[in-house]
C-alpha cells in the first residue's frame, strides 16, 4: 500500500515533466497550471507517505532495476530518507503553488513550459537521490539533480550575469559530481559492493580517501565556505522559485548525503568530526558576516543559506565527535538538532526567498537600498516576510530557536568530553556559534527594516502592489508550518519517539500571550487612548525625506567597522601627469573595492591552472589528419611491445 | 502545571514589576550624589510612568504596526524572561521554564522589536540607535555565551532554578571561579542595560544615545512600556548576579515569613548592588562606540579563562 503511494508520487511528477513539453508547440497557461498541480499532487501524496514511514518506523524497499549482478538500483525508504522526503514535498508543495500565478509574470513564452517540466524533473530527481538504496543510484540521479537544475539556473539565458553565473554553477556542481563519483567507487573497490554496507571502524586510507571525496562533493553541492560562491551567483540570477528549492531542498540533499555515508557506512574517526565542525563553524561566521555586507536581497539570502548549513555542518561535527567519545545520548541530541535544523532551514528560507520573489517582483529590483515603505503596500507579504526573518534570527516561540537549542544543549553539555583540549576547542566554536545567531538576527532587522519600513527609496517602491491570491498562500503554508513546528517542538519530537530537553515552548508561547493579555488589560483600563498622527521628528528638518533615512548600508556600517579584517579592501590610485613634478593632472583611477578573497586567491589561481594544462593538451591536437593517424600508430606500436614484454 | 508554580508566577511578575522602578531610580540618585546634586526622590521612575500613561500616543504617518506592536511585545518577552530568573522563592521547575539559553533568546526577541521599531518611522536617530544596538548585542554575544556556558559548567544543569537551589544550599560565595564569574555578569549587566560605558542613558545627543535613540519616536503609555521593559530587564540582570553570588534568604518554599524575609534581603541586596552601578557609571565616561569591541574581546577572554581553569583544575 506505502509502495504504491511512492509510484504515485514519481507518476504525478513524471506527468509533470511530460506535460509541458508536449504542448509546448502553443503557448498556454493551462499545461503549465496542470503541471504545476501535478507538483502540488505529488508534495501530498509524498508528504503522507514519508509521514506514515516517520510514525511507523517502516521500511518500504523497491529494486528498480537490475542489469548484472552487483549493478542494482533499488528505493528503500526507512525514516531518514522519509524525513528528508517531507522536506522535500513540503517545500515542492508551497514553491508550486506560489509558482502557479509567479510563472505567468516571467518573460519568455513556452520557455516557462520548459521550466515547470525542469522543476519537476529536478523535485523527482531529488526524491530518488534520497530514495536511492545503493550507492550507484546515488549517484547517477546525484548527476541527474545537478543537470536539472543547471536548466532552472540558466532560465534567463540571454542575460549576460546569467550566463556567467549558469557556467559557475555548472563547474562547481560538475565537481560535486566528480567527488561524489571518486568516493563511491573507491568505496566500491573497497567493499565490492554498491549496497551501504556497515563498515568496521578500522580505517584504511582508501576508506579516509573516500570519505574526504565524499565530504568535499557534499560540501561543494552544501555550499560550505570555501567552496560556498556558486550560491551568491545561482540564486540572484535563477527565478525566485528555483532559488527556495535549490537553498531550501537541494542543499539538505547534501546535507542527507554526508548523514546517509556517516550513519549507514563509515565508522567515523574523531578527527572526520572535528574537521566538519571546523568547516561548518567557519561557513556559518563568514556566511552570516557576508551577508550582513549583501546589499542584493537574494544574494544576501544565499549566504544565509550558507550560514545556516554551516550551523547544521556544526550539529553533524558534534555528532561524529560525541559518537567517538562515546556518548551517544548526546551525539543522538546533536543529529537530531542538525536534522531538525535541516527541515526549519527548508521552510523558512523557502518563505523567505518566496516573499523576497514577491518583492522583487512588485519593486522590480533586487537592491534592498531600493525598496522601503513596502509595509503600507504589501501588508500579507511583510507579514509573511517578517515571520520568516523572526524564524531565522533563531527568536523563540518559532521554529529556527527549537533547533539551534538542540544544537546548543549538546555544546553546553560537552564538559562530559574527556579530552580538555576539546572541551575548550568546543567551547570556543560554542562562543562562535553565538556570535553567529546574533549576528543573523541583526542581518534580518536590516533586511525587514530596509525592505519593508519607513519610506519608499524609490518610485517603483512607492507604487508596489500586493501580489495575488497563490504567491500569498504558498508562503503563508510555510509560515503556519514554522509557528506550528516552532510551539510543538517537544510535543513532535515526543510523537516520533525522542525525548528532546528542550523547553515547553507552547508554555512559553501561552505565557507570552497571557503576558500581553496582562499588558493589554492594564492598559485598557489605566492608560489615555488618544492616538494623534504626527511626522517623524528630524531634528529640525522641514520635511522628511528617503534620503535622510538611515540606509541599510548605514545599518551595517559598526558591523563592516570591527569585523573590517574580514572584509577585505582593495585600494586602487594610479594617477598619470603631463610633467615630470606630477603637477599637471593628466588622468586616473582610483577605486575601493571589496576584496574578493576566496574568488581571487583559490577559484581564480586553480582555474587558471586548469586553462594553462588544457593549453599544453592542445598543442598536440593540431586538426591534421596525418599527426592523428601518427598518435594511433605510435599507440598500436607501445602497446604491442607492451604486451610483448609483459603479458 | 502545579498551584505553586502559578503562585510563583503571580508573586515572580508583581515583584519585579513593583520593585523595577526603584532601582532605576536608586541608580539615578547615587548619580546624582556623586555629581553633588540631591537628585530626584527614588519614587521619580514610577511618577514619569503614571504620568506617561496618562499621556497621548503619537504615531508618526509613516510607521506601521510595528511600531504599534512593538511596546506590548517587547514588555511581554521582557516579563516572560522575567519568570526564568526567581527573584525571591525557587519552585521546581516546569517544562523547561528556567533554561538559560531560552532567557537569553527572550531577550533578544525583545531586542529585535525594538529595533525593527527604531528603523518604523524611517528617523536617522532610531536607525543609528538599532544599528548601534544590533551591532553591540552581537558582539557580546559570545562573551555572554561563555560566561552562562561556565555557570552550567559549575552548577551542572541548565536551567536557572536548580542553578538558584544549588547556590543557596551551598551557601555565599562557594567557589573562585563563581566570583570571576560575577565580575562577567556584571560586565554583561552593564552591556545589556545599556549603561556608561557602553551607552548612556541621560543623554539625548546622537553621537551618544544607542536605546534612547531607538526609542526617541515613543511617546505616552508606549514609552511608558519601553521603559518599564527597560527597568524589568536591569532587574533581572541583577537578580541573576544576586542569587548566584550572594543567594542567602532565598526562599525554596512557599511560606509567607519565607517570603517577606526573602524579598527584604532581595531588596537590601539590589539597594546595594544598584548603588555599587551608580558608582561604577559615575567613575568613568562612555567610551568611543569602536573602543568597545576590545573592552568585550576583554570580557571574552575573561569569562574563557574561567573556563580553562574549570576545564584543567
């Protein structure tokens, strides 16, 4: 009965896929809406499979297909691949509805039927990644996710940014690829099997080779710092949608990847732990640190989709850490805290990259310095907006705080860690990890206050409209989710089976409201109720102006300041003269840019490498037959004395 | 949810709700002393609040429900953090009410308000102050996260009661590493509330102002709100150093002597501890907003150090 539920869900989104392209010769809404309704068909049927499987504690297991013995693809669905499924239809579900009415505004006729079949592709493409029961099937749809989304990526070809970021993307997602391949088949040579298969923890260095594969492909698809800058390029140019799928789903597919070869196949060393820690410590700093600089809506939530990895990165290190120092309850309360982080992240930067589509929409740009006042115009959208911002900023009652308090409980217990070398190591990404929280809420105070409040910093802000009916309910899904999951954190953790020492946050949640009620009783009956409107005071200003606003680049200038070692500058001046004494001013330049570190020190240097060996390959592929026909005689002749010699 | 524990609830909120305004006002007096003034009677805090409530609100044109909502919210997480810290009798603790990171995140939900509010009316004065006060709260973050990971280093528990029951019963001043940790609660005390030498709160001058500045556009029952929130969060913060440092008196069950008593030491002590504030704000002039970072990295390392020794001793 389960079993079939998943065919229908891989049915619904194969209909999805087909659909569109049969009728792309016409340019018509209704495929794209049946399309997009297929989407929503399979997220319901998923989202109750995975739900049945995560109460039950069912496996549901499916060979798909079996050429040679040894090559085999199968689905097994047990309760990690469940949950992550949930992920995945949850957020399926509400980009779809959102996306029935957004894909009408797009430009680009029946290229949006190539879209909506895409997407699809791409949803189905990442169930069957989490579905996949053998490591030869995680990586072959692995590739198939990758190159879908590719498309979604290059949706807006003709623009030059777009074909820029659409070639980053690809390498970058090529080379996830490319280690995701060389770890699965060390891992083959090692085991002789494509099953996940338990290893014994001794470690050889195949097995340690593999596992750094492994954790480099997922790092690169997660987006982990250094290798993070392909998110700051894909979102902004990829269409509002795609990024809450890509930043929402895809990057927890990486996330279920690294979670999948820790639990079901290494027996990980401590230092596999420390060493995710450490990347995941240093993604969330510098991701949350760049975004506060990010003065591009969707850019700056690419890197707090980068940040908020890193805090999951940070639960998994623990995890693999605590399990080496045998602890278990608190390397189970860490995995935990990373997973449930996984799903919160998946809601609310979906809501947040929805809403911020919305505005990108009704504004028509992406600069946050171009926006403001939206809260008169788009009230359901700043609503929507605003909760997501409180979830991110890690603010109790809501979703975001349940989990980093599962991720901070395990950090305050680690004093049961012998070694005190890590206890205090831990301690000191325990301070980081604060660090980090704070600095993402101030991050979300200047994204809501420079979007959403004061006045309009420009024409097309003051003349937004609210979005219509279906780009509202999809985030609105999301954002019921993230209050609901936030106020029954415990009692949701209990009905799966965990107890979690987290606090009651529905007592928390009655109790703030009981606390407003108080307030809001005494000041029924105590205080005067005569409201007057009256302008801003501006310090003797006659009228006040956008300009005289505190901008968000304003907002961000102490945090710019003292973390300015971080944010590196680079000072141009080069000036030119008509005489030798330098009197006379010929021309010049002079400009202060932001040092793109990790562009120009590792990306830069390595692709250059990389052009400089293509051109020495080159030279021997001269395009004349003759040298070709050469090569080939010079082979056969190696070969035979080769094997004359040896075989 | 036991009676006690709702009895608790009411007698936590009414107490500190009554006794806030006092040492607002006590800080200010010893102020005053110091700079040879006589000063306002130490009723004056809950004069300006009656008076502010009878007041009308004013609402710039151009601000939303943000700033309408602002002050309920803000008093509202202010109180409910309010709850986690027993001011003068400890109940069991229930369902979590009591753990020191959610005090901690309470807070800063009021923060995020405040100043989502500073930025509504679209002043300079309240986006200065919102950026300032964002960027302060950051950084001393870690400071703050060491110093509450040592106490559950210490105390072996997370939540603030059996913080509270484990210090009374040992007694005053039970370990080294307890006074150290003292002196970084009172750092963060003075970062929090936003006093000399991280901001002060006299002035009105932009230069200086960091919460009065984000909350230059409230007026009437409003202002009233945020700066009762503002007194009950000082509270708070002091009754967090007290009970940890100098916890006897503290009541563990409900009995009325128990209680009297209780909060007749709690008062004596937050008399004293208020003015020992007003003393280290009139010893010093607020410091340039960029020096601060190394006055927290100072705190951080300080609160570290405790955790070193813990760790190695």
């Amino acid at each position: 009965m389960i079993t079939e539920l998943l065919f229908i869900g891989i049915a619904f989104l194969l209909a999805g896929v087909v659909i569109p392209l049969v009728t792309m010769g016409t340019d018509r809404k209704a495929a794209r809406t049946v399309s997009l309704c297929c989407t929503i068909g399979a997220s319901a049927v998923l989202a109750v499979l995975s739900l049945v499987i995560l109460l039950s504690g069912e496996v549901i297991a499916w060979t798909a297909y079996q050429t040679i013995a040894g090559f085999i693809l199968t689905l097994v669905i047990d309760r990690l691949a469940a949950f992550f499924i949930l992920i995945i239809a949850a957020v399926s579900g509400s980009v779809a509805i959102y996306s029935t009415s957004y894909i009408e505004y797009l430009h680009g006729g029946t290229r949006r039927n190539l879209l909506c079949a895409s997407a699809n592709l791409f949803i189905l493409s990442m169930v069957l990644v989490v579905a996949s029961g053998t490591t030869l099937g995680f990586f072959l749809f692995w590739e198939l996710m990758a190159a879908s989304s590719f498309f979604l990526v290059m949706y807006e070809y003709d623009d030059t940014e777009t074909k820029k970021a659409g070639i980053f993307y690809f390498v970058m997602t090529q080379l996830s690829t490319l280690f995701v391949m060389l770890g699965v088949i060390i891992l083959y040579g090692q085991t002789g099997t494509f099953a996940f298969t338990h290893l014994p923890a001794a470690s050889s260095p195949f097995l340690t080779a593999s596992f750094l594969c492994l954790f480099l492909g997922f790092s690169i698809k997660a987006g982990i710092i250094p290798f993070h800058k392909w998110l700051p390029y894909a979102h902004p140019a990829s269409p509002s949608p795609i990024s809450a799928l890509m930043s929402g789903v895809m990057l927890k597919i990486a996330v279920y990847g690294l979670v999948r070869f820790l639990l079901d196949v290494f027996a990980p060393d401590l230092w596999w732990g420390v060493l995710i820690l450490a990347a995941g410590t240093a993604s969330a700093v510098l991701g949350i640190i760049y975004a506060l600089k990010e003065h591009d809506i969707k850019a700056m939530l690419a890197y707090s989709s980068i940040e908020n990895i890193g805090i999951i990165f940070v639960g998994i290190g623990l995890f693999v850490i605590f399990t080496s120092n045998n602890l278990p309850a608190l390397a189970m309360l860490s995995l935990l805290g990373a997973l449930f982080h996984s799903l919160n992240h998946a809601f609310f930067k979906s809501l947040l990259f929805l809403t911020a589509g919305s505005v990108v929409y009704a504004t028509h740009t992406r600069d946050i310095e171009h926006m403001g006042g939206l809260v008169h115009r788009m009230p359901y959208t700043s609503g929507l907006f605003f909760v997501g911002a409180v979830a991110i900023a890690a603010l109790p009652p809501l979703n975001g705080f349940a989990s980093e308090i599962l991720i901070f409980i395990p950090f305050f217990s680690s004093v049961a860690v012998a070694n005190p070398l890590f206890k205090v190591l831990l301690f000191i990404c325990l301070a980081l990890f604060a660090l980090t929280s704070a600095l993402s809420a101030a991050c979300f105070v200047k994204a809501f206050g420079s979007v959403f409040l004061a006045l309009p910093r420009s024409e097309e802000s003051g003349d937004a409209r609210e979005v219509p009916l279906p780009m509202l309910a999809g985030p609105a899904l999301l954002a019921g989710a993230c209050i609901v999951i936030g106020l029954l954190a415990v009692q949701l953790f209990a009905l799966a089976g965990y107890t979690v020492p987290i606090p009651d946050m529905l007592l928390v949640g009655v109790l703030l409201l009981a606390m407003i009620a108080l307030t809001f009783g005494t000041l029924y009956f105590t205080a005067s109720r005569t409201v007057r409107i009256s302008g801003t005071w501006g310090c003797g200003m006659p009228s006040q102006q956008p300009l005289t606003e505190y901008s968000g680049h304003g907002f961000s200038e102490p945090i710019d300041i003292i973390f300015s070692t971080i944010y590196r500058t680079k000072i141009r001046n080069e000036r030119s003269f008509f005489d030798n004494a330098g009197c006379i001013f010929r021309e010049g330049i002079a400009e202060i840019r932001l040092l793109k570190v990790f562009e120009e020190y590792l990306y830069l240097p390595v692709a250059r490498a990389s052009c400089r060996a293509a051109k020495a390959v080159s030279r021997i592929h001269n395009g004349c037959l003759d040298t070709y026909l050469l090569y080939v005689f010079v082979t056969v002749l190696v070969m035979v004395v080769w094997l004359g010699w040896f075989a | 949810m036991s009676p006690e524990f709702i009895l608790y609830l009411v007698i936590n909120t009414a107490v500190v709700l009554g006794i806030a305004p006092l040492f607002i006002s006590l800080i200010k007096k010893v102020k005053a002393w110091t700079q040879g003034r006589r000063g306002p009677t130490v009723f004056q805090t809950y004069f300006m609040l009656a008076k502010l409530v009878k007041k009308e609100v004013i609402y710039s044109p151009h601000s939303s429900w943000i700033m309408r909502v602002t002050p309920i919210v803000n008093i509202a997480a202010i109180l409910v953090a309010a709850l986690f810290v027993p001011l003068v009798f400890v109940p069991e603790p229930v369902g979590g009410i009591g753990n020191i990171i959610l005090l901690l995140y309470l807070l800063a939900l009021a923060k995020f308000f405040m100043a989502l509010a500073g930025l509504d009316a679209g002043s300079s004065f309240g986006g200065m102050g919102s950026s300032r006060e964002m960027s302060i709260s950051a950084i001393i973050e870690p400071t703050t996260i060491i110093v509450f990971a040592a106490l559950v280093f210490v105390f072996k528990t997370l939540n603030i009661f059996e913080m509270f029951t484990r210090s009374a019963a040992a007694g005053t001043l039970s370990t080294p590493t307890l006074i150290l940790t003292g002196i970084s609660l009172f750092i963060i005390l003075i970062v929090e509330t936003s006093r000399i030498p991280v901001d002060n709160p006299e002035t009105h001058l932009e230069l200086t102002m960091i919460h009065e500045g984000m909350i230059l556009e409230q007026s009437g029952s409003n202002l009233a709100l945020m700066e009762l929130s503002a007194a009950v969060k000082l509270t708070l913060l002091m009754a967090l150093l007290i009970n940890l440092i100098v916890p006897f008196g503290l009541a563990t069950t409900l009995t009325a002597t128990g209680l009297i008593l209780a909060l007749i030491l709690f008062l004596l002590k937050g008399c004293i501890l208020a003015g020992v504030i007003g003393l280290f704000e009139s010893s010093m002039a607020k410091m340039r907003f960029f020096r601060l970072p190394s006055l927290f990295a100072m705190a951080f390392f300080f609160s570290t150090l405790i955790i070193i020794i813990e760790v190695f001793s």
